[in-house]
C-alpha cells in the first residue's frame, strides 16, 4: 500500500470520499472528478464514455449536422443495448439532484439544433451504438434502434425488399425523428411516420422498461407518437413495413421569375392531394452562395408508384428548368438510393424555424415576398457567400389527419384541422460565425410573426407548430390542443413520476414548460 502523505497531521485519505478511492484503485477506472461522470465510471462504464482527452471525442461532436449543436459536455455515455440504458439513467439521477448545474442530454442522430440533442454542463447519452435495424416477415414489422440513421435502416431493409415510412434524407437520425411525428414521402396514404409505429420499446427513468403499443401502455403509446422527449428514453421503434416499390424521383430547379406559377401548382397540389396521394411534393425557394441569383425556385417530386408521369405534378412540370440544371427526367430509384441523393446542407451554424397556416395563395405570395426580404437582410448583414437559406412550402392537407385518425390518432391535434394547409420551413445555415446565425434568427423569427398575422388578418387561426423544424424559442406542444396537451402532462406525470425527464434533461420541448 502506498503511503499516503500527512497535511496538519490528516490523512489524505481521510478527505477523498471513500468511492473515489476505490475507483482509483480499480485497475482501468479513474477518477475525472466529475460527480456524473465518476459514478458511470463506478457503474462500470468507463470503457463506454468519452472525455475529451479521449481520441472520439472531437469525431462526435463534429458528428452533429449544426456547429452550435457541438457542445462540449464533461463526459460521453454510448450504451449498447436497453440494459445499459436503464443502468446509465438510474445511476445518473443518483448522482445528485444536478446541484453544480449539472445536466443530461440524449442524442440519437444529432440532426436537431442548439442544445436539444447536447449538453455542455453536464453528460451527454449519445445512442450511436444502438443503431440495429431488423425484419420479421411474420409480422411484417421492421424493428429499428433510435441511433440509426435513415439511409442504415433502408439499406437493411431493402435486403429484404421492404422500406418504413422515414425520413426523406438519409442523413436524418431514427430517434427524434420519430418522436416529432415525420414527414415522409408516404404521407398521402399513411400519414405521419409516427402513425405507423405499431410498438415503442421505452427505459423509464426508474429504469423498468416497457413496452407501448395498441393493448399494453396504449396512452404512452398514443403520448410518443410526436409527444417528443418526455417520458423515457425509447430504445426500440417497431414500425409496419411496405413494399421497396421504386420511387418515381425528381429536383427541379426553375428561375425566379416563375414565382406566380410555382404558387399555383402549390396551391394546386395541395387541394387536390386525396386524388393524388401516391405523389409527394416538396416545394422550396434557395439561396446558396454558388447560385449566380438572388434565390431559385425548387420541388422535390416523387410518386411512391413508380408513376414518373403523374398528372399531380404536371403544373410544377411545366414550368421551364434552369438550363444548367438536371435533365429534365425523373428517376426510377428504390428509396435507399433517394434518401442517399436528396441535397445535402452545408456544414454551419444552423437555425430553423416553423408555421402552418391554410392553403391559401395571398400568404404564399406574402411568404414570398419575405423570403426576398430575408434573403436581401442576410446579403447586407453577412455577405451573400456566407449563407445558405432554404424555405420549404410543404403541402399538409387534412387528409393527414384523417389517416392519422385511423391509425389509432397522435398527439398533433390534425384531427381538429378541417381545410388543407401549407407548413411553412425555413432553414439557414451562416458560415461566417454565431453573431451572423442570431440575425438569422432574429429576422426568421420576424417572417414567422408576420406570417402568423397575416394569416390571421385573413381569417386563419393558430395551427400546428412542427416540432422537427421549431426553433427553441418556439412552443410545438402548445399547438396540439388541449385534450393532446392534457394527454402529455398525464401519461409523463404517471410514467415519470418524479419528472426526472422533465427536470434533468432540458434538450427539447418538455411539458411541464407549457402553460396551457
Ligand atoms: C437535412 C435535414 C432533413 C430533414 N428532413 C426531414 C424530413 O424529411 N421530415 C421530417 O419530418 N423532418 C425532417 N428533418 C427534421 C428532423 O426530423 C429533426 O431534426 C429530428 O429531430 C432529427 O432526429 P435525430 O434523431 O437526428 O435528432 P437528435 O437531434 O438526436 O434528437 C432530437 C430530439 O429528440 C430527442 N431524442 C432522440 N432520440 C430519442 C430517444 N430515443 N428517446 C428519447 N428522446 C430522444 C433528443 O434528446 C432531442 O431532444 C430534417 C432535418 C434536417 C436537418
Ligand atoms: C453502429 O453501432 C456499432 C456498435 O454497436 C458501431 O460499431 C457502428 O459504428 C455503428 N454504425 C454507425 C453507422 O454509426
Ligand atoms: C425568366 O427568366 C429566364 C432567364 O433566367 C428567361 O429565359 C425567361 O424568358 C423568363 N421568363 C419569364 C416568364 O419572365
Ligand atoms: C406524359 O404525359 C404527357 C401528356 O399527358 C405525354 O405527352 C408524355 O409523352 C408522357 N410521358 C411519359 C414518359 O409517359
Ligand atoms: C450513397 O452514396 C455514396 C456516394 O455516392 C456511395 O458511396 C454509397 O455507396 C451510397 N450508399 C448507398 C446505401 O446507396
Ligand atoms: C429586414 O430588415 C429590416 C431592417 O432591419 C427589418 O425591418 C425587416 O423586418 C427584415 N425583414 C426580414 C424578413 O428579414
Ligand atoms: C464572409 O465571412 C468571412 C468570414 O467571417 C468574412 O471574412 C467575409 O468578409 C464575409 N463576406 C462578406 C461579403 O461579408
Ligand atoms: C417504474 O415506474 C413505472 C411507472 O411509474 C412503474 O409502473 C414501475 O412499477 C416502476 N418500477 C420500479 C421497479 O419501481
């Protein structure tokens, strides 16, 4: 036994508390002397956590899709399957009730912004690991991890010739996702993505896990499909399955001077989606510093059938392309190959905001004339080579919700909306630094209070704020109505009942900050 030197006639030994010296003398773990992170040490997961003297450290963080996502926390967990999870919360909100400050953040694809997904006092659970995507074709249920990204999962289940209502672009990560509802190219025939998860396997705070679906914890399962991050961690999503039929897939990229046509195919669309609801349209206006103009008109479109002449999307096919653009042909691709093609964002300080209003073209006109706007302040303000900035006009017809309703109903209140709507993106990316990306915000969030007025001035009420695309300053949960909003609160006071979820990990939109 070493000995141990003498201050005032005390021991050393004496002073350390008696865990940490037995963690020194285990023969791998050390101390860090943070309280978290030590007793994930203790918990034996010291060859599951990253410092940032550790050489993956750096690589995580840079993993996330925005720069002001790559917070710094004290430590890293990566568990690998539901037991370790259970184990790294139980021992986590054993360490102290967070006096220091300390918090905890959950990360699975790392797509959101700011501090949803990542903490920089605190522990950071990062779900990498747990990234497994399997297929029963008993049940035709394809069961995937929350650390995949998409374009893992489809790649596996084109294997066994089937695909899942998912995200669109690849690069997007299973677990928030899913919890946010999801827009997929699907959605005229199943709905949100949400609305097709048959099973959440979930680790409660205590640690117990369970299992929600249609008979066992129905009102958790109902609660997860877009009540996001608050009631547990969900290590499993069982989703049904449909055939890997190739997708009929198109981008085009038309000037600006097109505005008024491009509207009326959006309006168009949108109204007419029920008889078209095997096409999906993703119409958006961009900036981006190589594009020799101010900002270009773009759609993604897509017939889930194969069909690259579908008459839904004929008006968006008559207006002219850029000339240096694609040709002018859609593609037969399985939806593996899609999502690994769909345009890649540049790397950034990123921010995002969101609105719904009804399918109206006056407001598309008036959004537009913003986007001008906002794309002429950001010029001005940070140079027109050190932004990116896409706005999407997302056609969300009532239909959704009526499918959703069959499918057993999610928490976004679309049952309450009778008329078609557009949800309202939009997306920046500075690359100059964080003061730029706060203007972009700042002028975002204006568009977004403008929208909601004139809209209102035309006789619109509130509608759905997306949780996938809100800002933090923004309040999704607010928009689901109240008997969602009651839903929430009760099945995350009666599955959480100490609010650990809602007190100790901050990221995202937590119930107990709403006030309705
Ligand atoms: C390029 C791009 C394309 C996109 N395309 C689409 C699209 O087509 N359709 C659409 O609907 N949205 C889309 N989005 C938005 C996307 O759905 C959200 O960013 C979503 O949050 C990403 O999920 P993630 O797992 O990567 O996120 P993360 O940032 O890892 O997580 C988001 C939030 O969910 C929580 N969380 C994650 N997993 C779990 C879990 N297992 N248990 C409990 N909490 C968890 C996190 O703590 C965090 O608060 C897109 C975003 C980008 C940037
Ligand atoms: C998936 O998880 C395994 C460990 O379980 C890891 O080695 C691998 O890198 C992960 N894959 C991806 C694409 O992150
Ligand atoms: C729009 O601009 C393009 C050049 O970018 C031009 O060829 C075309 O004629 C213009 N069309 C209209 C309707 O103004
Ligand atoms: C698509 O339809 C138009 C008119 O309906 C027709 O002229 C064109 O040849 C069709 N194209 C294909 C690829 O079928
Ligand atoms: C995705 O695209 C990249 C680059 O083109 C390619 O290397 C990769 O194999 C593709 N992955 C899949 C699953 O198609
Ligand atoms: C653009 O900047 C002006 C001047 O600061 C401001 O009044 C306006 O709200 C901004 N609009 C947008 C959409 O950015
Ligand atoms: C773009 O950002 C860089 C880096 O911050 C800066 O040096 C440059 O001046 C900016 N460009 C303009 C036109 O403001
Ligand atoms: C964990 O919490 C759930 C939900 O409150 C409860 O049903 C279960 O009995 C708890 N398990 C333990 C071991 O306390």
């Amino acid at each position: 036994m070493q000995r141990l030197p003498k201050i005032g006639g005390v021991l050393i030994a004496a002073l350390l508390p008696l865990h940490s010296f037995a963690a020194c003398n285990a023969a791998t773990a050390s101390i860090s002397g943070f309280p978290p992170c030590d007793a994930l040490i203790q918990a034996g997961f010291g060859d599951r956590l990253l410092f940032p003297t550790s050489p993956e450290y750096q690589p995580r963080l840079a993993s996330y899709f925005a720069l002001n996502s790559q917070l710094h926390p004290w430590c890293i967990v990566q568990p690998q399957d539901k037991k370790d999870v259970a184990k790294v919360m139980t021992t986590l909100f054993k360490a102290g009730r967070g006096a220091g400050d300390w918090h905890i953040a959950v990360r699975a694809g790392g797509h959101n912004l700011f501090h949803t997904n990542n903490i920089d006092t605190g522990v950071t659970i990062d779900l990498v690991n747990m990234n497994e995507t399997t297929y029963d074709t008993g049940t035709n249920l394809a069961s995937i991890e929350p650390g995949a990204k998409w374009l893992n999962v489809y790649e596996k289940l084109h294997e066994h010739g089937v695909v899942v209502t998912g995200g669109r672009d690849g690069t997007v990560g299973v677990g928030g996702f899913l919890l946010g509802g999801g827009l997929t190219y699907y959605m005229g025939q199943q709905g949100l993505a949400c609305d097709n998860i048959k099973n959440f396997e979930v680790v409660l705070t205590n640690g117990t896990v369970v299992d929600a679906n249609a008979e066992q914890n129905s009102d958790l399962w109902k609660a997860l499909k877009g009540g996001g991050s608050n009631f547990g961690i969900v290590t499993r999503f069982d989703m049904e399955a449909l055939p890997d039929k190739d997708l009929a897939y198109g981008l085009r990229i038309m000037p600006a001077n097109y505005t008024s046509e491009f509207l009326d195919a959006v309006v168009y669309f949108t109204d007419h989606y029920q008889e078209f609801n095997t096409d999906a349209l993703v119409p958006f206006l961009m900036h981006e510093p190589d594009l020799p103009v101010d900002f270009v008109l773009a759609a993604i479109q897509v017939n889930t059938e194969g069909d690259q002449n579908s008459t839904g999307l004929s008006k968006i096919a008559q207006i002219p392309q850029i000339s240096s653009a694609q040709p002018d042909e859609t593609n037969l691709l399985p939806l593996v190959k899609v999502a690994n093609s769909s345009t890649i964002f540049p790397p950034g300080w990123i921010g995002q905001s969101t609105v719904t209003f009804k399918n109206d073209r006056r407001i598309l006109a008036r959004a537009t004339e913003l986007y001008e706007q906002y794309v002429h302040n950001l010029t001005q303000a940070v140079g027109a080579d050190n932004f990116t900035t896409l706005i999407f006009y997302q056609p969300f017809p009532s239909l959704i919700g009526d499918i959703s309703g069959q499918k057993g109903g999610n928490m976004l209140g679309l049952d309450d909306q009778t008329d078609n709507a557009i949800l309202w993106t939009g997306f920046v990316s500075v690359s100059s630094g964080p003061s730029g990306l706060a203007l972009a915000q700042l002028w975002m969030s204006v568009m977004v209070t403008e929208l909601k007025s004139y809209a209102a001035s035309l006789g619109d009420g509130d509608r759905l704020v997306y949780m996938n695309y809100a800002d933090p300053s923004q309040d999704p949960i607010s928009s689901y109505g109240k008997t969602n909003i009651d839903h929430i609160r009760r099945v995350a006071a009666e599955y959480d009942p100490a609010g650990l979820f809602q007190m100790r990990v901050p990221g995202g939109f937590k119930i107990s900050r709403v006030d309705v």
